[in-house]
C-alpha cells in the first residue's frame, strides 16, 4: 500500500448497514466503490471553495493611477517623495 492509498475498516449497523446494503445492490456496486462515491459527494457538499485569487485581485490589480513607468522607475519616485520629506542632506542655512 503507498502514501495515497489508506485502507478502511469500518463496522456498520442497524440502519447503516441495511441502508449500504440497499445502495450496494441498487446501485450494483462493490462497498469500496459505493465508499469512494459517497466521500467524493460528501467532499462536494462540505469541502470550502477555492479561492481563485487572480479573480479577488481583478479589482485592485492595475487600478490605481500613477506614471506609466513606474514599474520600472519606482526607486527614483521613492527616493523623490522622501526627498521632499526627509530631506538626505543637511542643508547649511543662510550665513550671515
């Protein structure tokens, strides 16, 4: 058996068994294909939906506005809008 394969055991009673037992003959199937078949519907009821994070992007991806080329300038843009806030060099003031 590898990594991918698992091997259940499992006991049903009562109810349960007659009810597999029912679906196994209508159904005409062996109780590992009705177990598989009945996981994967379980799996499409229960499991959470993918997150297609291209499509919850779409709306802020290229939205905002600026320089065409700020992509491949962005350090010069940056370093000018600091520039003007924290200057980079200590400015002599006026000597009298």
């Amino acid at each position: 058996m590898t990594t991918s394969e698992i091997r259940i055991n499992a006991r049903l009673t009562g109810e349960d068994a007659r009810r597999f037992r029912e679906l196994q003959k209508r159904e005409g199937l062996s109780a590992s294909d009705l177990l598989r078949d009945a996981l994967r519907e379980y799996h499409a009821a229960h499991a959470r939906p993918r997150v297609d994070v291209a499509k919850l992007l779409a709306g802020f991806v290229g939205a905002g506005e600026g320089p065409t080329d700020l992509s491949t300038h962005y350090k010069d843009y940056l370093t000018d809008a600091l520039e003007t806030k924290l200057p980079l060099r200590v400015q002599d003031g006026d000597k009298a």
